[in-house]
C-alpha cells in the first residue's frame, strides 16, 4: 500500500518527526458505552515544519494531542514521533520519550508554584538526570532566549501571564525536543501578550529550526503557521497551505 510505503520511507530517512498511518482511538473499548473518536488519521510532520491543528471542540482534536504527546496510545494503526514506534511502548518508555522528545506549552502555563522562573526551566533536566551546572546553564541560556533572565528568581505568583507563558516555552525546550506540541498557548492571554508568545514561536521555528504543532481555536493564529490541518469528526478532513504563512 501507497501509506505504508510512505510511513516507512520516512521512518527510514528520519524526515518526518510524526509519522501516523490509519490511526484509529477508542475509549470504553468492549463496553455497550464504547466510543470512537478518532477514524483513521494518516498525518505526517516534517522535522522543522510549523503545522496547525485546528477543529471545533468535540472533533477529536484534543484525544489527537494526546496521542502526538505520547499521553495515549492509539487503539489501531501506527504512530512513529522521531522514529520511536508509540503502540509498542510501556508506560516508563512513553514518560521518557515525552521528556525527551516532546516540549509541552499548556494554556494554563503549570508552572510549580513553588519554583522560580529558573528551577521551572530546570525541571525537565532534572527528570531527565542531567548535572546540576549543565542543567542551570542550559535554563539560563533558554531564559535570556525568550528575554526573561531578568526574572529567574520570580516565583509564577510574581509574573504576569506572558512572562509565565514565556518561561513555559523556555521549559519546554529545555531538552532540546524534537518537537514542541503548544495547546492553546495563547487562550489565556490578551491579544497583544498573546501577539508576544506567537512572535517567540516565530523565532524557535526560523532561528532554532524547531518543529512546532499549534492546537488552536484561533484560525487567525493558524494562518500564520506553514499548514493547517482541519479535523472533524475524528478524521482529518482538510490540509492546506496558510495564506499568511511566515
């Protein structure tokens, strides 16, 4: 078949970053109650690509993010993010690849609390055992990139939304992911905080070459990524190339 060939041509080539053939999610599985949500999602990302997802709520969207986020595995088909097959992986494999490979930027930032700005950006590191100086040099690095070094000793209660926003995005690229997978990143901000966090993502996919999936409502938002993707009733019904694409 045309997709397998497809899946594994880029598998093997290590072009694409997420790789998803006849993916397929079902919840209550067995059950009178069970249901499915996705139908059949063949998707591919490109290593450096900005891609949107967009759809309204009930589409599937979200049981999507989770599955690109090796928060869930798929009931059927087949998901390779950066060559890793997600199915066959356990519960302790799947935490790692997510520490690894994926940086998270969440609507409601989930900062600790009781950290500042730098001990939020070190997380990450120290999950994944990386030395203690490696590990405040990197998170200063990455601090001074999305201009926020004049706030690292900040606890979150001390900021406001777009500097948190900002210090998300720093943590999630604190492990060098292959990916950064930004929910909403903007849905809690004002419109010109939130015109400051699009503009950062702008610079991590031009100047650090990062790949970038944005699950949004906003298709104002989405025209600015290279592709919008649009699902619906758990299949992707529309690709496309964004008219405003920077």
């Amino acid at each position: 078949m045309a997709t397998d060939d497809r899946k594994m041509g880029h598998s093997k080539n290590g072009e694409a970053v997420i790789d998803m053939t006849g993916l397929i999610k079902r919840f209550y599985e067995g059950k009178p109650n069970e249901l499915q949500i996705l139908n059949g999602i063949d998707l591919t990302i490109r290593h450096g690509e900005f891609v949107s997802i967009v759809g309204v709520s009930g589409s599937g969207k979200s049981t999507l993010m989770n599955i690109i986020g090796a928060l869930d595995r798929p009931s059927e088909g087949e998901y390779y993010l950066d060559g890793n097959s997600i199915g066959a992986l356990n519960d302790n494999a799947l935490s790692a690849i997510r520490n690894r490979k994926i940086g998270f930027v969440f609507q409601t930032f989930n900062l600790v609390p009781r950290n500042t700005a730098l001990k939020n950006v070190e997380l990450p590191m120290l999950y994944a055992g990386k030395p203690r100086g490696e590990r405040i040099r990197r998170a200063k690095e990455l601090l001074k990139l999305v201009e926020m070094d004049d706030r690292m000793h900040h606890l979150p209660n001390e900021l406001s939304g777009g500097q948190k926003q900002r210090v998300g995005i720093a943590r999630a690229m604190a492990n060098d992911p292959a990916i950064i997978l930004a929910d909403e990143p903007t849905g809690a901000l004002d419109s010109k905080t939130g015109r400051m966090v699009m503009d950062l993502f702008h610079k991590l996919h031009k100047e650090e070459g990062k790949t970038i999936v944005l699950i949004t409502h906003n298709q104002e938002l989405a025209e600015e990524t290279e592709r919008i993707l649009t699902i619906f009733d758990g299949r992707i019904v529309n690709e496309r190339i964004a008219e405003a694409a920077h």
